[in-house]
C-alpha cells in the first residue's frame, strides 16, 4: 500500500512528492522475541528528517485506519542559543550528541528521533501507551537537567522544554508535529521540566475565540465585590447548616442518633491538633549547631526575584545588603526581574550591576510570576550553592556560611528564619511580626524535627544548585515553593530548618494585604496537598514516620478549618431538641481548658525562642495573644474554608502584596536608555530566545497564509551588559 507525503511543510527540502511504502513495525510478540534475541542491544534510532516523515506519514495512515495512537514529542534546550553563539556549532552539534545518547538509552528500541538544524530533538514513541511514553520523556528530561555536561573543557547545565502531541491532535502528519512545537513552546515559558500535553489553547488555529460580553456595565465591578463575601457566606452554610440538617436527617428520619459520637470525635480531633502543637513547641527549643566546615566556603549564588513596579522602593536597599554580605567565597548575585513597563529603577540597577562584577540584573520578558523568573535565571547561577530571595529581603551577614555548613554535612536544602522588620508600621504589622516568630522559630524547626523533614518557605531557603536545576519552580502551583519542598522530599532529599539563618522582610500591613497574602498561601497548600497526598505513600525514599508525618501535615491542615466549626452545630442541635449536655459536659470542659491553654502556650514558646529584635517588644506578644485567641485564629480558618471555594470554582488568581503604598519614583540617569536584547548579537552577553505561549513557529506551516495570519509573540531574556563580564548560558 503506498501513501503520498508532501515533506517540504514541515521539514527542509525542496518541494516534491514520495511514493513511500509503510513499513509496519512488527508486532509487539515479534518485538518481545527480537529484544531478548538482542539483549537489549537495540536503541532508539535517530533517523534523518526524510525518513522520520516517511514513518510518521505511515503511523498517521495506520491510525485513521483504527491503528495505534502514539506520542509525538518536540524537546528544545534553553541554552542553545547562547552556547552556539558563543562557542560555535560545532560545539553545540557535540552537545546536542550527548543528550541525544541519554534519549536513546531511555526510549524504546522502535522509538524514532530526528534531531533539526537548529538543535529541536523531534521524538516518536511508536509502541508505548501515550502516558507510559510521555512519564519516559519527563524522566529522561530530568536527567538532562542533572546532568553536567563536559565538552571541550566546558562545563555547561541544560534546561529541556518539552511538548507533545498525538496523532489524534491533527488531521495530517505535519498538523501533529506543530502541536507538539505549540506545546513545547509553552513549556519553554515555564522552563519547569514538566513534559506539556498540547491542547487547542496553545495553537493559534485552535484556540476558542473571546465570546462577545453583553452585560449590564457595572455587573463586572458588583459580581468582583460581591464574590468575596459570598464565598464566606458558602463556608458558613457548609459547616453550620449543612451538618445541622445531616444530624436531624439521621435522627428524625433515620432514627440513629449520631451527635454524641460526632461531639466525640470533634473534641478528640481539637485535642489533638492541640496537643501536636506543643510537642512541636517543646521539640523546637534545643536547635543543634551546624557542623564546622572543612577547608575554604565554595563560591554560592543568591537569586532575588521581583515584580519590579512593586519593589521599586526598596530593590536597590536589597540589593546593597547582598552586596554587603561579606561572604567569605565568590557570592553572585542575580537579580531576575519582570516588569509590564520600563522604570526608571532599572538603570540604577544597571548602574550598580556595571560597578560589581559578581551583580547580574536580567530582566525576564513575559513572566507573570516567581517561578518564571527563577528558572530563567538557574542557568546562569555558578555557586555551588544558591540561596533564593524575595525583592524585600535583607540576609544578616553570615547566613550564607552557616547555610553551608549543613549543606556540606549532608543536607541539600536549608530553611532559614524569616523575620519582618517593619513592625512599627502598623499595629497590624506588629502582630505579623510575632505570628512570622511563632512560625519560623517555633513551628517549622519543631515540624521538622518531630516529622524528620523541613519544608523550603519560598525566601531565605538554600538549595544545592544542582538540585533545584533539576528540581525547579512551577508557575502552575499558587506555593511553588511548597511544592518544590514535596518534590524534593519525595527523592529522599534532605531539608534543614535553622532559626538562626535570619533575613529580615517587610511583613503586611494591612488585612486586605493579609487576606490576599494568606488566600494565596492556603490555596496553594490545597493545590500541593491533591497532587502530593498519595504520592507520599507511594515513593520508596521516605519512612513511615515521614509518611504519616507529611499526610498529617497536607491533609490535616485541609480538614481542621471544617472540624473547628462543628462544636456549634451539635451544640445548637442538641438545644434545639431540648437536651443537655450533662453527658458531654466532662469532655467539653476538660477539653476546653486544654484547648484555651495552647495559645498562651505557643505565644510563650514564641516569644522565648524569637529573635533578639522582635523580643524586644514585650507587648507586642501580650497583644498577640488576646488578637490570635479572641479574631485571628478564626481569620484564618475563614482564609482556608475560602480558598477551597476559590480552588473548586477554578479562582486562581495570584494577588501581589504591596510593599509600599507610595513606591519610590526614581528619575532616569540617561535619556531613552534601553535593555539589551539577548538576541542580537554582542560579544560580551549572551544570546537566549524562549518562545512563550501563543507563539506559532514558521517552520511547520503548510502555506504562507497560515504563516502571515499567526501571532508571532517572544519571550525574551533581557539583560544589560556589563564592560569585561561575560555570562554564557548554563556555565
């Protein structure tokens, strides 16, 4: 049977038509016999553009025929670009030998790979299951991340962005090969390792078009004010009213009286909660030293990530404390920044990365969040340790030393003490000051000590660099920071938390700063909590004690908020029914008083273990516990009963917390100064393009008028460079 084949829409050559017999692979028996015949011998084969068209023409014809679906795979590396730019393609084509080597141990022996021009590695898993095939690529994917390949003296780390699509996807051969591009160009947005499945969202010629809005004009501003307190109001019905009328079902209708055993199992869950919050508190007070260190500090890379209109005011104080660290190794500093229009701040800070040679500013185009920014910037950062940042942030001198001291003794990440240290703002800030003390001193050495394993916050926290390479941030998650922790966990990796590694921060001051602050910190615990809960009991690195620890700190944080409302239902139902609660009454004393007494308790241990800076202020912990007990405690549970509204109505909106409500205006020092595109060329910064989502790539059109009528968008890495300083990517 013959098929015919047009290759120039999608590969480079001339335009002429094949008459090209499908050659089947053979059947999976015959498979089976040929590898045991080989001895696993047989590698995936790396094929010329020619024949890589010709078999998946032929797997495209079998499949409309009701054939085998399979995986078509497109993988680019970040740093391509600015190797080759530096060093030449002969480099890059040596380069690119070795990640097609590590592909071809980890895909099946009837894999096909076609490697293009430019460097794009095309893969077709023909006999694997779709999501078998595409678990093979994501894993292989992280080996390339991990891997620190040596070529011709270089040292260089890649970041592989990878789509892929089906033969499903597309109505022809070339269809599917630019889903996959699509695909694996909004994964280079993210720069996250995650392998992306195409959806009609990422092409241009899929996308569903904006429906038209006829609404009343203020329905938007009314709906948006409104959404809020409806969603509280939701919470109260779910956890008032809702068991309220399960208690009289079972009892009038069914005949079973469940209350007493519910009021049980109430108490004894807020027992519980409490009791595990003083044996944190007690284990937290004796903090072991770090192991001295052998022979000189390595040099280290702190990364500061910023949304620019919002640090304005405070980027270039942060800056000069990083700057005045005094570490006793080579420190770099990178400061990844994005920013929807140019400010003035960013020739300061052009100005100041020009006079210090260990200061990079780059400026990510196209990032809307954290995670963007820092994977962005991790091919760049050469320490052998990095420390990550916050824009507010300002280390004491040391903490980068005694990071390293438990990195080198076997930890591979460090949590530090987060400390805010504008508590004369506001009478609210100062409360947040003793909250972040009850967390960062007490509750997070305590957790780990009592669970065996720390959790990285988002700021202040240390990784081995060649961990959180392969480890990264992912922009899907609300807390990339927490899901990177779990990631990192369920390796067997190990997390260290040390009070005494302090950066001071600016904490919030305002409650509308502290709900979006706190609705975006429960959210994402709740995204972490579905995607890590069962994965926890399923990796083999961890122990049970670690296991149970980390369902109990997911899922128990998800469940408590629920739990602390249902004392008033059972109380309420039994009044209405004209009981007393002689039966319960023992129980809900006893355990009324034990429950009154932890937050006295954890204030205490607060305020004992709190920095010298915020001990100071006596006060500030005697107000704290009157506000904790009397609003805050239930503040918070309102934030979390919230955020699983928001979550299950898909609300995921990332809300900046101001640092300042009047920024610093900085006035240019040159008229019109501009960035330096990384893409043109220049000898002494380096070249990097990354396609971001909605990009439509030129290369496998049809004709010229899908090519004209697509939207031709960039993300592209802007950095400012700097007289004898040259950054090549992934060094």
């Amino acid at each position: 049977m013959t098929t015919t084949l047009h290759s120039d829409t999608w590969i480079s050559t001339p335009h002429h038509t094949h008459r090209v017999v499908i050659r089947r692979a053979p059947e999976r028996s015959a498979v089976e016999h040929r590898l045991a015949a080989l001895q696993r011998g047989v590698l995936a084969g790396v094929v010329d553009p020619h024949e890589f068209a010709v078999e998946l023409a032929a797997e495209h014809d079998r499949r409309q025929r009701g054939g085998r679906d399979c995986l078509v795979a497109s993988i680019a590396l970040f740093e391509i670009p600015s190797v080759r730019h530096r060093l030449g393609s002969a480099y890059v084509f040596d380069l690119i030998s070795d990640v097609t080597r590590l592909l071809q141990r980890s895909l099946a022996p009837l894999d096909l790979i076609n490697i293009s021009e430019d460097g794009e590695i095309f893969v077709m898993a023909r006999e694997a299951p779709i999501a078998a095939a595409a678990e093979r690529i994501e894993r292989v994917c992280r080996e390339i991340a991990a891997n620190r390949f040596d070529e011709r003296g270089e040292h260089v780390l890649l970041t592989p962005s990878t789509g892929y699509a089906t033969l499903d996807d597309g109505r022809s051969p070339e269809e599917v090969l630019r889903r996959a591009v699509d695909a694996r160009e909004v994964a280079a947005t993210h720069l996250d390792l995650r392998v992306h499945r195409w959806l009609p969202e990422m092409s241009a010629d899929t996308a569903p078009p904006e429906r038209p809005r006829r609404q009343w004009r203020q329905w938007p501003v009314l709906k948006e004010r409104l959404r809020t307190p409806l969603q509280i109001l939701a919470t109260y019905l779910l956890g008032l009213v809702v068991p309220f009328g399960i208690y009289w079902l079972f009892d009038r209708v069914i005949g079973i009286d469940v209350t007493f055993g519910v009021y049980v199992f109430v108490v004894a869950t807020l027992v519980l909660t409490g009791a595990m919050i003083m044996v944190e508190a007690v284990l937290a007070v004796h903090q072991k030293e770090p192991p001295p260190v052998d022979g000189p500090y390595p040099d280290a890379t702190a990364i500061i990530c910023a949304y620019l209109p919002n640090e304005a005011g405070t980027i270039l104080d942060t800056v000069e404390a990083f700057l005045n660290l005094g570490y006793p190794g080579n420190l770099q500093i990178l400061l990844a920044y994005n920013t929807p229009t140019k400010l003035p701040v960013e020739e300061h800070l052009y100005a100041l990365a020009a006079m210090h040679a260990n200061l990079d500013v780059v400026r990510v185009e196209g990032s809307n969040s954290k995670a963007q920014n820092v994977n962005a910037v991790l091919h760049l950062a050469t320490g052998e340790f990095t420390g990550m940042f916050d824009a507010d942030h300002e280390p004491r001198p040391g903490s980068f030393e005694r990071a390293w001291r438990w990195l080198s003794n076997g930890y591979d990440v460090v949590q530090g003490h987060c400390l805010t240290r504008n508590g004369e703002a506001s009478w609210l800030a100062r409360m947040i000051a003793v909250e972040f003390e009850s967390i960062y001193a007490v509750a997070h050495p305590g957790r780990a000590r009592l669970h065996h394993f720390g959790v990285f916050g988002g700021s202040n926290g240390y990784w081995r660099t060649g961990l959180l390479h392969e480890t990264r941030m992912r922009g899907s998650m609300l807390t990339e920071d927490i899901d990177s922790s779990m990631r990192a966990v369920e390796r067997g990796c190990r997390i260290r938390s040390d009070r005494n590694i302090v950066s001071r921060e600016l904490g919030t001051t305002t409650f509308k700063q502290v709900w979006n602050q706190r609705m975006r910190w429960s959210q994402g615990w709740l995204q972490v909590t579905i995607q890590h809960s069962a994965r926890i009991w399923r990796t083999p690195h961890l122990a049970l004690r670690q296991k149970v620890g980390a369902s109990y700190l997911l899922g128990w944080r998800e469940v408590y908020p629920w739990l602390s409302l249902q004392v008033i239902p059972l109380v309420a139902y039994w009044l209405l029914r004209g009981d007393s609660l002689s039966a319960g009454w023992p129980i809900f004393f006893l355990s009324t008083l034990f429950v009154l007494q932890i937050g006295p308790m954890q204030t205490y241990f607060a305020y004992r273990l709190a920095d010298p800076e915020i001990k100071a202020h006596r006060s500030w912990f005697v107000a704290y516990l009157f506000f904790s007990t009397i609003f805050y405690t239930e503040y918070k549970n309102t934030i979390a009963r919230v955020s699983h509204i928001k979550e299950w109505m898909g609300e995921r909106t990332w809300r900046v917390t101001p640092r300042s409500e009047d920024p610093v205006d900085l006035q240019p020092l040159t008229p019109d100064a501009e960035t330096t595109n990384l893409g043109e060329a220049a000898d002494d910064h380096e070249v990097a393009h990354v396609p971001r989502e909605g990009h439509v790539p030129s290369a496998p059109y049809d004709d010229h008028a899908d090519r004209e009528a697509a939207e031709w968008v960039e993300l592209e890495l802007r950095r400012q460079p700097k007289p004898a300083r040259q950054v090549i990517g992934g060094m």
